[in-house]
C-alpha cells in the first residue's frame, strides 16, 4: 500500500527517530531515582452495612440477613482515606520517629524529609522544562508572606518547611478502601526500601489511634463525667450514712416522737444517696462497657514488608517502550507529511468552490 511504501522510503528517518528515543530512554532510565512501594491490607471492624465488602452485603441481602437496620455513629470504614488530608493526622505522622537506610539512628519523618528526601535529576529537569511555565507564573506573585504559626492561638497556618513535608506526604502515601473485599490498603512509595515499610508501619498506627478516638470521644466523655458525679455521690452517700448512724447511736435507748421523725428523715436521705449512687456507678460500668463496644478492631491481614525489589520499570522496559515511542512519532510524522499535499490540495479546492 501506499502507506507502507512510504513508511519503507523513510525508514531511515523511523530508525533515527528510534534512535534518538533509545537514546533518551538510556538517559532516563540511568539519572533517574529507583522506587520501592511497602504496602498493608487492614481490615477492620464490620459494624454496619456501610462498612460492609460489597461482596459480603450481596450475600447477606440473599440470605435475607439486615446487617444495616440498627443506626450506628461509628467512623465508616469509606470515610478512613479522608484522614491523609487530616492537618492533625499528618502533623503526627511527620513526627513519627522512623528508621531508614541512610542511618542507623530513628529520625522523625520530618526531618527525614528536610535532610535526606531528593527526587534526582529527572525531577529537576522536569521543573525546569514542564514546570517552567510555573516558575514564571510564579515570579509575577506577590512574595508577601503569609501569617506565622502562633503556638498561643486556636488559629491553625501551616509554615512553609509543613507545606513541603506534607506535599512529599501526599506523594508517597496512599490510602484507600476496597470496596468489593471490605479492606484498607495502606501504600507507600519512596526512594528508600526500608522508609517505605517504616511509614506504612507508623500509618497504620496512627490511624487506628485516630479511629479509636474519635470512635470512642462521646463514650468517653460520659465516663469521665459520670466519674466525677461517683465520686460527689460516694461523698455524699458516706456523709448520709455516717450522719444516720451517728444519730441511732446517740439516741439508742431515746423514744421519743421527734427522734423517731428525724431517724426517718435521716434514713430517707441516705436511701435516696445509695440509690443516686448505686445509678451513677450502673451507668458508669454501663458507659465502660460501651467504650469496649465502640473501640473498633482492626485485623492486620497483609503486614508490611521492606522491598527487595524496585516498583519502578525496569530498564529494559524503559527502552522497548522508549523504541516503541519513537517507532510511532517517526511513522506519524511520514505519514502525516506524506499526506500533507494531498490534504492542502483538498482544503484549497473547497476552499476556493466556496
């Protein structure tokens, strides 16, 4: 066909082109950085159908079985991923202490950040082609600078050493929900194999802590306060108790209608004290049990494991696709220019019927 001929007459120029692409897949795949992805499968407590694998809510629904009629106030497991862009959950995971393999001291993953974190090469080469439009935009805004962290105030700013560590955050950790197996998968991808395991160790962590809390925040607030009103009562109920039998022992043998009234009173006040505190103490256990309700469980399934091997293509990779790219440019740029008098022509005549 007319198309291959073509593409036959211009080999040369389809064999330069994957030259060329072969020459800048060697240049990538050798300046920049090798990858290593640590990752973790959680399962966790199944209170509710919106918890519920969508594989398992099928099978209860044929069964005929309601995993969703009572209404539960429990973080859904749907909602976890959202905790990443949580300002509280990032600043703990940046000062968590980890390990990694540039020293053999725990540092905390800020620092490791500030001090050891380098995208390579290909990065700034990026920032300085793809990411130069940027640059420029950038140099036109204002450099005025923004309001500084006051540790005295309920007012949250992010500085600007936060506002890096956290976007290299964001980079390296992702964390979503399977909805079909009902399980959260925690991954992360850095340049340090060891770093990687580390922080999938520290996020998972973190985030069943933040999950219990805030789980279990209005059960525990209620036994704290209830604590408190126990520990009024019991005074009071000693003081009523003591009072009465302080009383019949001064007015044993006396039988007269007012100490008869005011052993009564007495005797009245202390039973309405035992009872007050004999009901805070019930709700209180009650309150604690409820606490060990709330708490969700979490089933480590698939734990983290340092990489042995990088998550990044592989050099060969790198070049076939690299050859396949350039095959693909120079036969498009053939045709196209091969093509190209015939599609002038064709505009030209419409152009001039017209």
């Amino acid at each position: 066909s007319f198309v291959l001929k073509t593409m036959y007459r211009k080999k040369r120029f389809i064999f330069l082109m994957m030259l060329i692409f072969l020459v800048l897949g060697i240049v990538y795949s050798s300046l920049a950085k090798k990858e290593y992805n640590a990752n973790a499968m959680v399962l966790p407590q199944i209170s509710s159908s919106k918890g519920l694998s969508k594989k398992y809510s099928r099978i209860a629904a044929m069964v005929g079985l309601n995993v969703g009629g009572e209404e539960s106030t429990a973080i859904v497991p749907t909602l976890y991923p959202v905790f990443i862009n949580n300002l509280y959950f990032q600043r703990e995971l940046l000062q968590a202490n980890v390990k990694n393999s540039k020293t053999t001291d725990s540092i905390t993953y800020g620092a490791y950040i500030n001090k050891y974190y380098d995208e390579g090469s290909i990065a700034v080469i990026k920032s300085y082609t793809l990411g130069l439009p940027g640059k420029a935009i950038n140099l036109f805004k204002s450099k005025s600078k923004g309001p500084q962290r006051n540790l005295d105030s309920d007012i949250n700013t992010l500085t600007e050493d936060e506002r890096k560590q956290i976007g290299v955050m964001l980079k390296q950790i992702k964390i979503n929900f399977d909805e079909l197996d009902g399980v959260i998968n925690i991954d992360v991808t850095s340049y340090d194999p060891i770093l990687s395991e580390q922080l999938v160790k520290r996020c998972e962590e973190i985030l069943q802590r933040t999950i219990i809390n805030l789980s279990i925040e209005k059960s525990r607030n209620d036994s704290e306060f209830l604590e408190r009103r126990l520990l009024i009562a019991q005074e009071d109920y000693t003081s009523k108790r003591g009072a009465l039998g302080r009383f019949k022992d001064r007015n044993k043998y006396a039988l007269t209608s007012y100490t008869k009234n005011v052993e009564e009173q007495l005797e009245g006040e202390y039973e309405l004290s035992f009872d007050i505190y004999s009901q805070i103490a019930s709700q209180l256990e009650s309150v604690k049990l409820q606490i060990t309700k709330d708490t969700p469980i979490f089933a480590i399934i698939k734990p983290p494991i340092v990489p042995n091997e990088s998550s990044s293509l592989s050099s060969v990779k790198v070049l076939i696709i690299s050859l396949f790219l350039g095959f693909l440019l120079g036969t498009f740029l053939v045709v196209f220019f091969a093509f190209k008098p015939i599609i002038v022509n064709y505009v030209r005549s419409e152009l001039s019927k017209a």
